[in-house]
C-alpha cells in the first residue's frame, strides 16, 4: 500500500506542467521527488482484491511542498501496475493543490476544481471538472491563470485544453474560458537600464 500512495503522490507532480505554452514553465520542486508520502483522512478502505485504496473525509496529501485536499480520493491500479486517481470536492466545496516551483524562492501553483480532479499515470492525462482554475504565484501575487469548466493537460505532448463545458467539449452559449497572461519584464541589467 505504501508504495500504492507514494505512486499516486508522484503521479500529481504532473500538475506542475499544467501551465502548457500559454504559461511559463512550471516545473514542480525537484527535491519533493525524494520526500515521504503522508496521506490523512477520516477513514481509510484497501480493498486489495481489487487494488483499490479509498480516503474519506478530510483528506490530505503532503509530499514535500505538494498539498492537495479532497473530500475523497481514490486510487485504483491496473494489473500492469498503472494507477488511476480520482480527487472528489465536498459538496459546495473545492479539490485543490498547492506546490512550490523549481525557478526562484518563492514560486508556487494552485489548482482548483468544483467537483473532482482525475489523474491517469497511464497516459499521464490529468483533468480538472467544474470550474476549474490553475494559476502561478511569486511569493503571493498571481503571475498567470487559466480557468474555465474543464481543464484536460497531457504531460507525454505538453499540451492543455480549456473547454466551457464538464465534458470537456466546447458548447455554444455554455460561457467563456479565461487566461491571464502577465508581461515578462526583462531583467534589467547591471548598470539599472
């Protein structure tokens, strides 16, 4: 079971890439590869038949500077040894991560989403249901964000969508995605110019 969560924590490290092209690299905390898993929860069901951890209530993940909160989180695994997690919001609540970023001292990502977040180590597809946000920090202040009802990255292709709709199609009249983009400002250089 052990290595069942530990797989499921380094599965989430995905999330640091979700920022895609539109965004600067997002590149998780390199040392948080080598930390401890530590899951907490109300409760707790290995169903081993089926290779099927189940967390209840309160849930939260910590993996170095990685924080995730569900109400629920499921983790299956295939006979291959692939595994397929599930992060549930509470009713009117959020799912939602934090980690720090390779780059500089103080830069993180968040990610949030109304109903669940699934991840699949497979073919190293995460997706992000109902409204759906991720966005940079520099220390507390928001760089880049991108939200809408379903967000889909794959991580082989480096590539991300953002749809209007939970089935991650596109749906007239089903409202609008957004990006926030900041300026880059060039390092000035030492002369102050």
């Amino acid at each position: 079971m052990k290595n069942n969560i530990q797989s499921c924590a380094t599965g989430f490290l995905f999330i640091m890439l979700i920022s895609g092209a539109a965004m600067q690299a997002a590149h998780a905390e390199k040392a948080d590869l080598n930390k401890p898993t530590n899951v907490e929860a109300d409760q707790m069901f290995y169903d081993e038949s089926k290779s099927v951890n189940t967390f209840i209530g309160n849930v939260v993940l910590t993996r170095g500077t990685l924080i995730m909160h569900a109400e629920k989180m499921v983790v299956k695994q295939d006979k291959a040894g692939y595994q397929y997690t599930t992060l549930y919001a509470s009713n009117g609540g959020t799912t939602r991560f934090r980690q720090k970023r390779d780059g500089g001292a103080d830069l993180w990502i968040e990610g949030y989403a109304a109903d669940r977040i699934e991840y699949d180590n497979k073919t190293e597809i995460a997706k992000l249901y109902k409204q759906a946000k991720v966005k940079m920090l520099d220390g507390g202040r928001p760089t880049d964000e991108v939200e809408g009802e379903f967000i889909s990255y794959d991580s082989k292709a480096e590539f991300y969508t953002v749809n209007n709709s939970v089935t991650g199609e596109t749906k007239p009249g089903g409202g609008r995605v957004r990006a926030i983009i900041q300026p880059r400002s060039e390092e000035k250089s030492k002369d102050g110019k």
